[in-house]
C-alpha cells in the first residue's frame, strides 16, 4: 500500500545515564517517526549475547553483551515512512567521530561502543528484532 515501516530502536545505557530519554525521543518525533511502543528494561548479559548473536565472532562481541546489559535501557518501536533507513541517517555513523552533524551519535555519543543508540539495519532485522523485544 504504502512505504510504511517499523523498525527497533533502543536508547543504549550511556544515553539513559545522562537523562537524554527526552531529546533522543524528540528527534524522532520530530523527523515524523510515530513511537508505537516503549519500554525501559534492564536486561541480563544472557539476553543481550541473543539480540547481538550476528555479532558473535567479532572481538567487541563479549564487551558489547555486558555494556547493553550495563544498565537501564529503552527499546521503541518505530513507525514512519522508510523507518528503518530514516532512523539510521538520525543516528548517524556507528563511531561518533565519524557521525555526521546533528545526527544523534553526534550529538550524544562518547565513543564507539558508548554510541547512545541502536537502529535495525534492514526490514528483516527489524521484524526479528520487534518480535525479540515485543511480540514474545
Ligand atoms: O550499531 P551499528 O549498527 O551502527 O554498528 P554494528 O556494526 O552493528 O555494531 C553494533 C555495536 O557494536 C555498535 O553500535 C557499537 O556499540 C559496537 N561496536 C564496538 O563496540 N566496537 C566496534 N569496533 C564496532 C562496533
Ligand atoms: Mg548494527
């Protein structure tokens, strides 16, 4: 019918820590992504290690799981017209040095691994990765 999407977005535990829930909410809010669903939640290592299974053979992979399982966290679902790539362009590049301005990993992000948020990378990660947070 039409390009509307959802995609997952999570607010990493170094965003939570500094109160930036709001302003990260607000610039998808207003760049016309509909926050359908919202949660914060703290999950275990164990729970992480399974959202970030693709990553597995990648040296970050063990720091990774305990840095999203560090704290509290906000997972959303996204909706909006191209959700998944618009999302992705507002969160800019994965290492904040490289993020461009006024992207949310810009403007927030301390480091690569401290990068203030998470974004499904294709409609088929998204759908697994909602169904992951939400549909279980
Ligand atoms: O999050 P994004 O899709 O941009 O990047 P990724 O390549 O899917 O990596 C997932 C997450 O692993 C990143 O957001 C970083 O927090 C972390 N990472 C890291 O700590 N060190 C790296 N060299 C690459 C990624
Ligand atoms: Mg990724």
């Amino acid at each position: 019918m039409n390009d509307l999407e959802q995609t997952l977005s999570i607010i990493k535990p170094d965003a939570v820590e500094r109160n930036l829930i709001e302003d990260i909410k607000s610039i998808f809010t207003k760049n016309n992504l509909v926050i359908k669903e919202n949660k914060k939640i703290h999950i275990t290592k164990e729970e992480a290690a399974e959202f970030y299974k693709v990553h597995q053979s990648k040296p970050f992979y063990d720091q990774l799981c305990a840095y999203l399982s560090s704290g509290p966290i906000v997972v959303m679902i996204l909706e909006g017209k191209d959700a998944v790539l618009k999302n992705r362009k507002l969160m800019g590049a994965t290492d904040p040095k490289n993020a461009d301005e006024n992207t949310i990993r810009k403007l927030y992000g301390i480091s690569i691994d401290k990068n203030s948020v998470h974004g499904s990378d294709s409609i088929e990660n998204a759908k697994k990765e909602i169904k992951f947070f939400f549909l279980n």
